[in-house]
C-alpha cells in the first residue's frame, strides 16, 4: 500500500471514531481554555511521532474538538454534515487544484462557472453576469465594496482615494462592513448606519434621508449593502424599495445573502429577495443554509466587466494559455484559490435543485416547530418573527448570557445569544436540515430541564432586578 492509501484507512478509521462519539456524546467535552495546553498533547518536536501514538492522539484531539455536525449544536450560523458535499470536498483535497487558470484547473472551471451561471439564472441577472468564490461573506463583501468604489472613482484605482465616498447599511448589517470600509479606504467613519423597524428591517425612508444630507454636505453616496438575513434576527431588508432609492441616487446596491441568500433555491421563500434582479451584486454562503463544508461562499455581478475591471492583473507568468473566461484568476482577490466549487456541484448534482429546496425549506420548517413550542408556552418570551431560521427567546426570564455560557459549560447544548435594540436573548438557529422535529422539542426538553435542577440560574435574575 502507498501512504495515501495507508492514510486513507486511518481517515476512515479515525472517522468512525468520530461519528460513534457525535452519537454517544452530541456535545463534546468542554477544555477549559486555560488548561489546553496541559490536556492535550499538541507540542511539535523535533522527532516525529510513531504511528500508533499518532493514531491515539488523533482520535483524542477529534474527541475534544466541540462538534458542529450533532443535533445539540444550535450556535452557529451553520451546522450539521450534508455527505455529498463532503464527498466533493475530500476530493477536492485529493486533486488540488488551484483555480486561477484553466492549464491547473481544467474543468474545475467549469464546475465553478457552472453553479455561477445557474444562481445567476435563479435570480435573474442577465447574460452579462458572472461571479466568483471569494472566501466568505466577509470577502464578497469587501469584494463588492471595491467594485463600488471603482465604479464611483475609476482613478482611485491609480492615485488612490481622493472623493469623500460614503456607504451604507443596516444597524443590524454584519459586522465585516466596518472592517471593509477602513481596507478600502473609505473609512469607518464614512459608513452611515440606517435604523431598522422593529422587525430589524432597514427603513428605506430613513436611508433617503441620510443621503440627502450627505449630498448636502459634499458627501458622494457609493455603496449599499443591504442583508438578506440578518445575522442576529434573519431579518430581510427590502430590497426593492432600497433599489429605487439606489437607482435614483447612483449607488452600488450589494444584497449580501451569506446568511439566508439560500432562499434563491426555494420556490416557497424567494419571495424575501424580491427585487434581487435591480442589484449590482449578491452574494450567498453555501457553506451556512446548504450546509457544505466552510467555507462556500459565491458572489454574484450583475455585469461582469465590473468585476474584471476591479480585479484583474496582467501576470505573464501565470496567464499563458486560454481565454479570460476560463481563467479565473483574473476575477478573484487572491492568486493561489482553493476549490470551494466541486463540494457544492458534487451536492447540488446528486439531490438536484429540488433537493436544495428541500433542505432550505426544511429549516424553516424546523423554526415554525420552535415557534409554535414557544408561543404555546408561557414561560418563554419570543423576539423574532415568521420567515427566519433564527429562533430568539428567553426562557423563565433567566439572563440569557448567564444561561448560555452554564449550558456550555455544562456540555448540555451550545446555543448563542444576541441582542436586538434593548433586548437580548437564546438565539436557536434551526440551519442544520438534518434535524427533525424530535430534534428541536429535545433541545427545548433538555434546556428546561438543566434549568429545574440548577437554581442558581435563577438567583441571578433576582439579584439583578433586585
Ligand atoms: C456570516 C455572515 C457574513 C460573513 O460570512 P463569512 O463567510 O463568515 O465571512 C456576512 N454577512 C452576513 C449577513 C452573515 O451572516
């Protein structure tokens, strides 16, 4: 046997391992963060190790790692384990492209162009579109923000930033918006955050307003970012009333789906992206709703030259054979690209567009079933809404930080909170389409009754309003 092959049976052997303690143990065992180093063997020497106590140590780090795959996992904005794209992904390993020409990547190109033409189509970009794999919803972000930038000022590409650009988004807009202005230059202090109603959504009038103020002022308005999914509620932005002021004003409209962009896949829920088409750019993260393996993540433009325009280099190196449409190094930020299209084709061909409806729908399914448990139970407070995955709530009117981190700890469930306006709540996000319903009453099951034999959850709450 070669070593690949000897590893492979190790892989497979470590694996079982794995899925036995996911069943046995659905929460893993939690290290305490300032004993690590102490409980686990993770020093590199100058010997290697021997095979058998390599086996060991292995299995033990997979032991001890927290598990994102099980039906007690809620944390995240992502979670369980769809085979077929682990599939893709393992092969992806195997083969080892890079995606930056077609010479190294031959038709991993058209795997990747291939589901970049087909989300185009789903939400009804034109012929002139195209798209990339960017990192993640943080980098199609920023990815978006350039192309904005360099659509507003086309010299700012040769002398730098010299107009008073200015942004908006969203309070409730991911946090990677305010990093990504100071990358570009822009300025964290140019962003404009618009105020939500009071299901989290941007109020459309309050961002006219805004603009006109800065116009007032000088100001040259550039760039939206609306959300199609909120990270905290899953809240929708409205997206076609932004478009009128976005066209109205000149400015770049980014819909940015990290979270729920997904929803492109179901007949049910596209509806939440009414008005998608009107953008500049959209971008989705398969790796969160589709449950690829991290990271997936896919930006699309609705005219392709702004993305060239924005992202490509000479390089006589690296470009020596083929055409810029099958090399895609000319539209990516980075040189050397990792393949995060075959795990999403390998998925997407096996169960088929209905298949990924079926497991977007699922989660919102799934959240209905959390709704309906909590809304027929008085000891719960709801704060979210019908039509997003995430499920936010208290429980007893015990502080849901407090709940949170003892759940954790405790190794009972791992679930997150967060915090809308004066609230802040359990946010249960119902993302992993393995679950079923059994799966969410069980987490609600064991979640009270950790409550009932741990009083102290309670004293908290008391000495605070106290
Ligand atoms: C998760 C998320 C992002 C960031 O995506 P990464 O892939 O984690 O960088 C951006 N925007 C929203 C709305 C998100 O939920």
């Amino acid at each position: 046997m070669t070593a690949i092959n000897k590893d492979l049976v190790l892989f497979n052997e470590l694996v079982e391992v794995l899925i036995a303690e996911e069943f046995e143990n659905p929460v893993a065992e939690r290290i305490d963060s300032n004993k690590l180093y102490d409980s686990i063997d993770l020093s590199l020497n100058d010997d290697g190790m021997i095979d058998d106590e390599f086996k060991s140590l292995l299995s033990n780090v997979l032991v001890s790692t927290p598990k994102t795959a099980t039906n007690l996992f809620f944390n995240q904005l992502f979670g369980g384990r769809q085979s077929k794209a682990i599939l893709g992904d393992l092969l992806a390993v195997m083969l080892n492209n890079s995606m930056y020409t077609y010479k190294v990547a031959g038709p991993q190109v058209g795997i990747e162009q291939e589901i970049i033409s087909q989300s185009c189509n789903l939400i009804g970009y034109g012929a002139k579109s195209n798209g990339t794999f960017p990192t993640g919803g943080s980098m199609s972000n920023y990815m978006a923000l350039v192309m904005a930038r360099d659509a507003k000022d086309p010299m700012c590409r040769l002398n730098g930033m010299s107009k008073p650009l200015i942004v908006y988004t969203s309070k409730e807009s991911h946090y990677s918006n305010s990093k990504n202005a100071s990358f570009a230059g822009i300025g964290r202090n140019n962003i404009r955050y618009i105020k939500t109603d009071s299901k989290g959504m941007m109020i459309p009038e309050q961002l006219e307003e805004q603009i006109i103020e800065d116009l007032k002022n000088g100001g040259i308005p550039t760039y939206l970012n609306a959300t199609a999914g909120t990270t905290v509620l899953g809240a929708f932005d409205p997206i076609d009333k932004i478009a009128d002021i976005t066209e109205k004003y000149a400015i770049w409209l980014h819909v940015d789906g990290a979270y729920c962009g997904s929803v492109i896949f179901s007949e049910k829920y596209k509806h939440l992206l009414k008005g998608v088409e009107r953008s500049n750019s959209f971008s989705y993260n398969a790796h969160k709703m589709l449950g690829t393996p991290l990271t997936c993540s896919i930006i699309l433009v609705n005219d392709k030259k702004q993305l060239h325009e924005s992202f490509s280099n000479d390089a006589d190196y690296l470009y020596q054979t083929d055409g810029d449409d099958f090399n895609l190094g000319k539209t990516s930020f980075q040189c050397g690209r990792r393949n995060d299209a075959l795990k999403f084709w390998t998925l997407w061909k096996s169960v088929g567009k209905n298949g990924l409806e079926h497991i977007v729908d699922k989660q919102f399914n799934l959240a209905t079933i959390a709704l309906d448990y909590i809304r027929s139970n008085p000891d719960y407070t709801l704060y979210s809404f019908d039509d997003s995955i995430s499920v936010c709530f208290n429980y007893k009117n015990i502080d849901p930080t407090t709940l949170c981190n003892a759940l954790y700890e405790h190794q009972v469930t791992v679930v997150g909170f967060g915090s809308f306006k004066e609230d802040t709540f359990i946010r249960l996000v119902t993302i992993n389409a393995n679950n079923e319903k059994e799966d969410i009453l069980n987490f609600f099951k064991v979640l009270e009754e950790f409550v009932a034999k741990t009083p102290e959850l309670r004293k908290v709450k008391e000495v605070i309003e106290l």
